[in-house]
C-alpha cells in the first residue's frame, strides 16, 4: 500500500470525500503529525491545536509515557475479551474506583457506548430496584443535550441534523430546559416512575454553556429527594478541563474525590470517556456503587473490547499524567487568563459578543446569526494563521486547548485570536 504522507493535502481530502461517508464537515486542513499542544498539516505547517479532539487530548499529542505504556502493553497482550482474566483490568479496576471515589466501574470503548450503558444501569436499577413497573420507566434529559449518536440517544436530541429520519425513536424520556431548576422539579411533579436524570455539568456542543453555580447541587438534591438516579456526562468536561479534576467539583481545587460537600456534587454514576486514554485509544467507563452497579449481572451488558489490556494500561497512565503534572491546576490558571483576553477582545470589536466557558473548555459568540458562516470563515482564517478550532451552533467558536499548554503559548495563541478577528472585522 502507498504511504498517504506522500500525497498532497487536496488529494488525501479528495480521497475522503470520494471513498468516505459525508458524516463529518471537517475545516479544510490534513494532520499527519501531532505533539503536545501543536499539530502539523502534510506540508508541515504547524499549528496549534485549539480543539485537542473535543477534549479527548487533554494530556497533549502523543505523550510520551502514554503512548510508550500503550506500545509496551500491545507487545505483550491486546486483547482476551471478557471470556477470560487478564493481568492488567483488575488493577485498572481498583485504580480509576479509587481515583474517582466509587465502589466499581463498568469498562467500554467509546462515549456513545458509555452513555448507553448509564441509560441500561439506570433501567434496571429502576425495575428492580426502586419498583418502577418494566417498560415504565422514565429518565429527564435537558434540551440542546450532546451525549452521543446512537438511534436511543438521538431520541432525546434537539441536533434536528443528527435526529430526522432516524426514527421511530426510542421511548422514556423526558425533556426539559437546562440550568431551570424549576422546570426540573415541575418534571418530578406527580410522577412516581422517574428513574434518573441525565446531564452534561457544563453542555459543550450547546456552545459551552454554564449553568448556575447551585444548579447541579440542586439536582442532585431534586434526584435524591424522588428516589431517581443522577447520571452525570463528564465525557468532554471531566478528568481536569474545566480546572476541577471533574466539572461536577465546581469550584473545588482537589485533584480527586473529595467529602468537601459545600463543592461536590456527588452522582449516582460518573461517565468518562475522551481524555480517560489521552487520546491514544478508545476507553470509556461508567462508575457506580454497589447499590447501583450490582444490577448488572452475568449476561446482562458486555464488549468484546471493553476492559481489554491496552485500554485499561493506557488508562491508568493517561490519568497519572493528569494527576502528576498538574495539569487541572494549570486548566483553571489559564481558563482564567483566556477569558481575561477575551473581555478585553470584546472591547475592541463588535464582531464578539461574549465568552463563556470554565478551565479551558471556552467558546466566544460571535454577533451574527447562527445560520451565516461567519464563525466558519473565521476559523478558516485562524487556520491559515495557524491556529484550529472549530464553530458549534452556527455561531459560536469552542476553544479547548491541550491542557499542557504554557503560559507563553497561551498569549501567543491568543494574539493569533485577536489579530485574525480584528482583521475579519475590516
């Protein structure tokens, strides 16, 4: 087979428009090398990567002990499936329940996967555990939620573009506005078959939103005063991106669990995913206690990749490194100089109307209307200034650096920010 790298970046595009399905709309750019906080394009531009793969890189491109513990574990053994043992998924068992403070985990492959394994625990639990009548059962999600593509997920999405024409769609969900907690307990109103409540800490598809400090405090509370689960999506805000080791530990500078009740907010399941394998390999998990997790039995839930070798070695690496170098400590330092940049960007233009964001998982709105391509064109332009990023919604550019970035960079990332906008403005 012909190496690609000896291909143009035109051609290597053309490749994928003509052999791939048109599910994705990629910026117009061939990466063929990454390491740390940079990323270079098949000619060798370099470039900063101001997306890190929607936060599955938070550790950066290649790490070295990351990807030196996944080469060191595939030479011995890949894969058993869960027909057998194998040496390396029990201690990552024990280490990631310790690390985030629960009783056990269920190890899969992808997010997606993730999210519906949470839905499946949640179901049983609720039939077998609270009562609930089968088939009754009932989980509230918040409306311009992003937990996945799978047809039960998109059953409950506002993405029209990722919903219309997959259905019939799957039933036993309720929607209901984010950050309105009034909504929320109007929901619970009167209904004895709510099961769980399924949220993102901070919506990062939606455009970065934040809710309100006391919100997720208060549903947690509302979950446990209805006797329904709190399934907290931290596949894109967890493991250190928002400045806290998990967006739920709101504005706690631990690095783990912790009993600072006035800052955690403790769910009834913990989904992770992206960064849990520094973007090596695709590792996800679902961690619950006993009087949760126990529902599942022999039979009941599985993957052949799940748990394997290389998965959980990676894993347990990919959160050593998160832990070792400080990098949540450094996400909540720099989120705090990134948004100082920003207001000040904002009172140079009117083409930014705000920014919002915790840590470094950020987004700027730009004043034009979602449906003009004004938020694409500029991240066309940040591209050939070399930097990448990439809108959601239309209007509104996310920005989520490696969590490994320095100081330094960071400026010189946000000058490129500054310069390409003020241009674009003329």
């Amino acid at each position: 087979m012909a190496e690609i790298n000896t291909l143009s970046s035109e051609q290597l595009m053309h490749l994928e428009d003509q052999h791939g399905a048109h599910n994705y709309h990629p910026l117009p750019v061939v990466l063929s090398k990454g390491e740390g906080v940079y990323m270079w394009d098949v000619e060798g531009k370099k470039y900063f990567d101001f997306l890190s793969a929607y936060s599955a890189v938070n550790q950066g491109h290649c790490h070295p002990k990351i990807v030196g513990e996944m080469a060191n574990q595939a030479q011995k053994l890949t894969l058993t499936s869960r027909a057998f043992y194998n040496d390396v998924l029990g201690e990552y068992e024990k280490y990631i329940t310790e690390y985030f403070g629960f009783d056990k985990v269920l190890p899969m492959n992808t997010g997606a996967e993730a999210v519906e394994t949470a839905i499946k625990i949640c179901r049983k639990w609720g039939y077998e555990k609270k009562g609930v009548e089968e088939n009754k059962g009932q989980i509230i999600v918040f409306d311009q939620n992003f937990h996945g593509r799978t047809t039960t997920i998109i059953s409950f999405s506002s993405d029209v573009d990722a919903k219309k024409n997959f259905g019939p769609y799957t039933h036993g969900f309720i929607k209901v506005t984010y950050n309105d907690i009034d909504a929320l307990r109007e929901a619970f109103e009167g209904q004895s078959n709510i099961i769980g409540v399924l949220a993102e800490p901070i919506q990062g598809e939606a455009g970065v939103m934040v809710p309100n400090e006391s919100f997720l405090k208060e549903v947690a509370a509302l979950c446990k005063q209805n006797d329904a689960l709190f399934m907290a999506d931290e596949i894109q805000t967890g493991i250190g991106r928002t400045g806290s080791l998990l967006a739920i530990c709101g504005n706690c500078s631990c690095e783990g669990h912790c009993e600072k009740q006035e800052s955690y907010v403790t769910p009834d399941m913990l989904i992770l995913g992206k960064a849990l394998s520094g973007g090596v390999y695709p590792v996800s998990a679902v961690l619950a206690n006993n009087d949760v997790m126990n529902v599942i039995t022999p039979g009941t839930h599985g993957s052949t990749f799940g748990g394997n070798p290389v998965g959980s070695a990676v894993a347990m690496v990919a959160l050593d490194v998160i832990r070792d170098e400080k990098l949540t400590q450094n996400a909540r330092k720099l989120g705090e100089i990134f948004r100082d940049r920003m207001r000040n960007l904002i009172n140079k233009t009117d083409l930014v109307q705000l920014v919002r964001g915790k840590g470094l998982l950020n987004a700027i709105v730009i004043n034009d209307s979602p449906n003009s391509s004004t938020a694409w064109d500029i991240c066309v332009q940040l591209k050939e200034n070399g930097l990448l990023a990439k809108p959601t919604h239309g209007n509104i550019i996310r920005f989520a650096p490696p969590l490994v970035m320095t100081e330094e960079q960071l400026h010189e990332c946000c000058d490129i920010i500054e310069k390409t906008i003020l241009a674009f403005e003329k």
